[in-house]
C-alpha cells in the first residue's frame, strides 16, 4: 500500500485532495445537521464563540459541502485517470472496457473442434459475442513449418494452434503481423515466426501444452486453446480402392476417393481440459474446415465422441461453403454429415449451411481447381434425423468463406434458442449492436425465426 505514496506516481496529489475534500463535505454535513438541531451543543457554542443565531452556520455548512463534494469528486477522477493512463495508454474508455469483459463473462460457454483455416473465423466472429470460449484443436498436420517443426523438434505441429490463439487475442494489429509473419528466404524460409515462438516456449516450459498456455497468457487470450490430444498422432486414410495413405498433408494429393479416416496410433487420449470443456458446454460446434483432415481428427481421439454424446450442449457441425479437391469431391451438405456419423457416431443436432449464391467470377475460378458450391440437400438432412440451419453466410472477397459477424450471429441465436439453460443471464441483446456494412444484422436475441441478415431456421 505503501508503494502509492511514491515520488512519481501522479497519485498523491489526487488522493490528498480527495481526502480534504472528504474532510471539508463532512465539516459541512456538521454545520448543517447543527443549524437544524433545536438543541444548542455547548461544545459548538465555545467554538463559535456563543453563536446567538443556529441560522447563520447554514450557508457555511452548505458552502462545506458542496467545495468538499467538488474536491472529493475532481480528487478521485485525477487519480483514476492517472492509473487508466499507466495501464491502459491507448485511450480505451475503463468503463467500457470493463463492462464488455463483463458482459462477455456472462456469455454462453462454447467449444469449437477443428483446425485449419476454417476455425480461426468462427473464433474470431464469436468472441464478440462471449469470453467462453474453448478451442479443441487438432494436432494431425504435417506440411509447411509444422511439419518442418514436427520432425526437427519432435513437437507437436503449432500452426493451427497459433491461428486459434491469433484469432482469439486482444491485440493490437502489429502484434497480429508479426506472430502470422513467414520467413521469404534464408534458413527460415517458410517458417512462420509464430510456429517459432511456440517451439521456443515448449523448450522453455518443458512441454507443449504450458507452451500454448504461456502465449495464451501474453496475448490476452479471451478463451482457452487446448490440443486435441498431446499424443504424438498421424493421420491415414482407407481408400475405396483399400490403399491407406499416410500424413495429412498426403491424403489430399492422392486422387483417390476416401473411405474413412483414422489416427495412428488409435489409443490416443484427449488432454482433461478438453474434456471437461466439452463436459461443461451450452454449445459443441465442429467446423468450418476440410471434412477429413482438420474437422474428424480431432473427433477421432478416444473419449472426445463419447463426452460430446454425453454432453447437454447442443452440437452444431457447420458445413463447409465449398467442397474440397481430393476430400469432398461432389458431396453435398448431408454427406459431409453422414460422413461424421459415419466416424464419430449421431453426435449432431443441428448443421449450419450457406444458402447464398457464390458470385460467379469466383465459382468459375473454384471450378477451375476441381471446387463446387456445397449442395443444401436439406431433405435428405432431415432424413438424417438432423435440424438444418440455413442462412446467407458467404463474405465478399477474393476467396469463398463464411462471414464470420454472420455465422457467429447465427449460432449465437441458436445456442440461446434452445434455451437449455434457462438460468444464464444473458446480457448480449444490450450489449452487442450491429456492426457498420452488415446490412440486416440485429444483436442477438434468445428468439426462433427469421432471423436478421437472412439467417432462418428450417425445420
């Protein structure tokens, strides 16, 4: 406590002041209760030297107070002001921040499973709208830098572990560049700064899971990132033709139809945070991203099927936009679906899927590399025994991607609308407003129907 009263804090002054301004409002509450009193205080009158009239301490008591409410008041702001400065010297408003943390305290809690490029946008759409939220993330990959990382170090592949980190941060943009930046030549080429760090922190904690917690810590992560196993995994691939095809990266390249997928070794375990994320969920979301190599593998991990079946959340597989060369060829929506019961058991209720059209200067430039517009086959989803959930989900760019402001507030809507836990507080419908260029978008209410921005629910 001692160490407020430093040379140098800018505190003193401030406190000082508010403190003599607490003394003058509390010498004019005196006055002003004794100039009411119908009793004369002999102790008053030696003090005022016998006043004759009660009436004359009424306006210095009222003087008092209000120069002592005024000081009081100045006082602490200054001082306030100057810790807000100290901590947070980009100018955010204290209360604004503190209310926004508040209210994403009360959020749902929800747990995504994936990996890939797919994940980092749904993460990035829904920590707008909730501070609970648990990345399980898949630890198959073998290309690029963490694959490079994963046979020089024997670590645990950090790429999509790090996207998920990025995604969730509060950080300033710089800070965003640099861990995303990717070496151009030299001995890092291709090594992406990132992945770097990662691997560092894994030498220095002593194990790839304090590592993620570690950077975790240093961007302000607003949620929790786990692997989906610290199990040293491949992943294979049965062929319809029998082949099996080693390595994530691999499988794709094949040309050949998949059969199935499955870890080596099987007997992999999922880490007990995973679990008990998954345990404690309002909602299990797997997707968006490659059906076979970023989605099933973290499913694939013994325990993870049977806790999300025994979980209460309400589990959502977001499909892709576009199918995938060398994974999806020709599947429509309800064959990805199929293709997780086929692995993971009937472990969806609901599947979110694109019903806006792809322009066509990009559907002719996707057909070109082997791609299709994932076909909304909704009855057939039905068939399934699964909800279909359709919306206009597409984001204006030069690639075909989920918008992730509407796909996060399509399943925010949903979690709610299912209204599984009654005593949550929910606080987003006053807290979250619509963002400027998403025509159409409302915050998010606990309501089924129609929803802004051209989301709805078929069932």
């Amino acid at each position: 406590m001692t160490k407020w009263l430093y040379p140098g804090m800018f505190i003193k002054r401030w406190l000082f002041l508010a403190l003599l301004g607490g003394m003058l409002l509390s010498a004019g509450v005196v006055l002003a209760i004794f100039s009411f009193s119908p009793v004369t205080v002999s102790l008053w009158e030696r003090l005022f030297n016998t006043i004759t009239s009660q009436s004359r301490l009424q306006l210095p008591g009222l003087v008092f107070m209000a120069a002592g409410a005024a000081l009081l008041v100045y006082g602490l702001r200054r001082a306030l002001h100057s810790v807000v400065n100290a901590v947070m010297p980009g100018g955010d408003r204290l209360v604004d921040v503190i209310y926004n943390r508040r209210c994403l305290e009360r959020g749902p809690r929800v747990v995504v499973i994936g990996g890939g490029t797919g994940i980092p946008v749904l993460l990035r759409g829904l920590k707008q709208y909730t501070g609970n939220l648990t990345a399980i993330v898949t630890v198959a990959d073998d290309g690029g830098s963490s694959g490079r990382l994963r046979g020089d170090l024997g670590i645990l592949p950090p790429g999509d572990i790090r996207n998920c980190l990025v995604a969730l941060a509060d950080r300033e943009p710089l800070m965003e560049e640099l861990l995303q930046y990717r070496f151009a030549a030299g001995e890092l080429k291709g090594h992406n700064l990132g992945n770097l760090l990662l691997a560092a922190l894994c030498g220095i904690s002593g194990g790839f899971d304090r590592a993620v917690r570690g950077l975790s810590r240093v961007l302000a992560v607003r949620g929790q990132v786990f692997p989906a196993t610290l199990a040293d995994v491949r992943l294979c691939a049965e062929m319809e033709d029998g082949t099996v095809v080693c390595g994530e990266s691999k499988i794709p390249k094949s040309g050949k139809k998949i059969r199935r997928v499955f870890l080596d070794p099987g007997n992999c375990r999922p880490t007990e945070e995973a679990l008990k994320a998954i345990w404690e969920a309002d909602a299990i979301i797997m997707g968006p991203g490659s059906l076979y190599t970023s989605i099933l593998p973290g499913l694939l991990v013994q325990g993870i099927p049977e806790a999300i079946a025994r979980s209460r959340a309400a589990k959502i597989y977001v499909c892709n936009v576009m199918t995938q060369p060398g994974e999806t060829d020709g599947y429509p929506a309800s064959r990805h679906l199929q293709a997780i019961i086929e692995h993971a058991g009937a472990i969806i209720d609901y599947i979110v899927v694109n019903t806006a059209s792809v322009p066509n200067r990009l559907a002719g430039r996707y057909r070109k590399e082997g791609a299709a517009p994932v076909e909304a086959d909704l009855e057939v989803i039905q068939e399934l025994g699964v909800t279909p959930v359709t919306g206009k989900l597409l984001q204006e760019g030069e690639v075909v991607r989920h918008h992730p402001d509407r796909l996060a507030h399509l399943l925010i809507n949903l979690v709610y609308g299912e209204r599984r836990h009654p005593d949550r507080v929910v606080y987003i419908n006053n807290y979250l407003q619509p963002k400027k260029g998403n025509s159409g978008l409302e915050s998010a209410m606990c309501r089924k129907g129609n929803q802004g921005g051209g989301t709805g629910f078929k069932k």
